[in-house]
C-alpha cells in the first residue's frame, strides 16, 4: 500500500460503495438462484414425461386400432363363408354324405375360428378403451400441468423483476457514490475487491482485523493507530485494505 490516505469526507462513500457492492452481489445471487426457475426446471421435465407418456398411449391405441380392423375383417368373411357353406348345405344340391359332412366340418371349424377371434376382439376393443382413459387422463394432467408452468413463469418474472429493480436502484446510488471518490481510492478498491468480493475495506478497530478477525501483531497494531486518520494500510494476516 503506497501511502494512500482517504480525506475525512470520502471514508463514509467508500464504505458505502462496498455496501453497494455486496447488496448487488447478494442480489445477483438470489436472482440467479431464485426458487421459481427451480420449480419451473421440474414442471418441465414432469411436463416432459407426460408428453412422453401420451405419444407412447398414443401409438399403443394405433396398433390396437389395426389389430381390431384386422380382426373385424376376418370376422367378416368367416361370417360370409358361412352363409356361403350353410346355403350350399341345404341347398339340395349336396347328394352324397362325404360332400355334405366335409361342409358340416367346415363350419364347425368356421365357429371355432370365430369364437377364439371374437374374444381376441372384445379383448383388443378394453385395451383400447384403457387406451383412450389414459390418454384422456395424461391430457388432464398436462393441462394441469402447462397451467402449473403458466404460474410459475410469472410468478419468477415477478420476482425477477422486483429483484431487478432493486439492481437498478443499486446502481444508480453506486454511480453517484463514485462521482464522489477519487480515481486512486476507486482503484486501489477495485484491485482489492478482486480478492475479496464482499469487504475488501475494513475498517481499523483494534489489533483483530475486521475482515479476517486475526489479530495482528501489537506492534502492528501500534503503527496503525498512530497514522493519520484515513491513512489505509494492509492487514498483515488477509492483506484487506484496513482504514485507520
Ligand atoms: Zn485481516
């Protein structure tokens, strides 16, 4: 410290440039940490997932709907071979027992086909219910959800922007505390402050530093206190700027 003495009237505004300078840094911090982009990073990914989940309900439903199209196809003709068979049977034009029990089995066989397709397609048709119930209700939860999202967007707006406001006061008090202060006080200060963000200035209180709360030596001690006042020294210990 190149023998740097503060005038009477300039030590309060240099306090109060730190004072300044720790609330901005307190608001940054809250800003960036603000509770609500928290909350709002977990909405998403929950909103995710449930987006997530829909397209996979979605798709099953797909592949159900075909199955049950392809089921209600084979039904179909079944039903229409055995209109064909049964009209054939009675139609008098069977003349043997051979022709005739050949179409008997047929149809036997037809209704055993269509029995295991028509409980195959009452199986398909809950599935696809189940389907649709929980599309229906994933949609109801993201709706829930984009509201949810809604909320907390402007709820951190809101607070962004009160905490924004309190930046920009800060600022303006820090810009007229440094029209105050001389060009050798700013940059000492702003040398130190790249150590120490918060209190880079302490002031002189006795053989334990302010900053580091070690004590110095007595002898130490002694020589500060009988600088003038506003002389600025080193804390032996932190290296802070100590202000007699
Ligand atoms: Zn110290």
């Amino acid at each position: 410290m190149e023998n740097l003495i503060i005038p009477s009237d300039l030590i309060e505004p240099l306090f109060e440039l730190q004072a300044e300078d720790l609330l901005l840094g307190q608001l940054e911090h809250k800003i960036k940490n603000l509770p609500e982009r928290e909350k709002l990073l977990l909405l998403k990914d929950e909103e995710d997932k449930t987006e997530k989940s829909i397209s996979g309900y979605e798709s099953e439903r797909l592949e159900l709907t075909k199955k049950e199209k392809r089921l209600d196809l084979e039904l179909s003709s079944i039903e229409t071979r055995l209109l064909e068979v049964d009209e054939k049977l009675y139609s008098g034009l069977i003349t043997t027992e051979k022709e005739a029990k050949s179409l008997q089995d047929e149809i036997v066989h037809l209704k055993e086909r269509q029995d295991v397709l028509e409980s195959e397609l009452l199986e398909t048709l809950t599935m696809v219910e189940e389907a649709c119930e929980s599309i229906e209700r994933s949609n109801s939860l993201l709706e829930t959800q984009k509201n949810d999202i809604q909320n907390t967007e402007s709820d951190l707006n809101a607070a962004e922007g009160e905490l924004g406001e309190k930046v920009s006061q800060a600022k303006t008090r820090r810009v007229e505390i440094v029209e105050k202060l001389t060009e050798e006080i700013l940059s000492s200060y702003e040398t130190y402050r790249r150590h120490f963000p918060s209190d880079a200035v302490v002031r002189f209180d006795g053989p334990t530093c302010n900053g580091c709360h070690l004590t110095m030596s007595a002898m130490e001690a002694d020589r500060i206190k009988g600088l003038e006042s506003g002389s600025v020294s080193e804390c032996p210990e932190c290296g802070r700027l100590v202000v007699r």
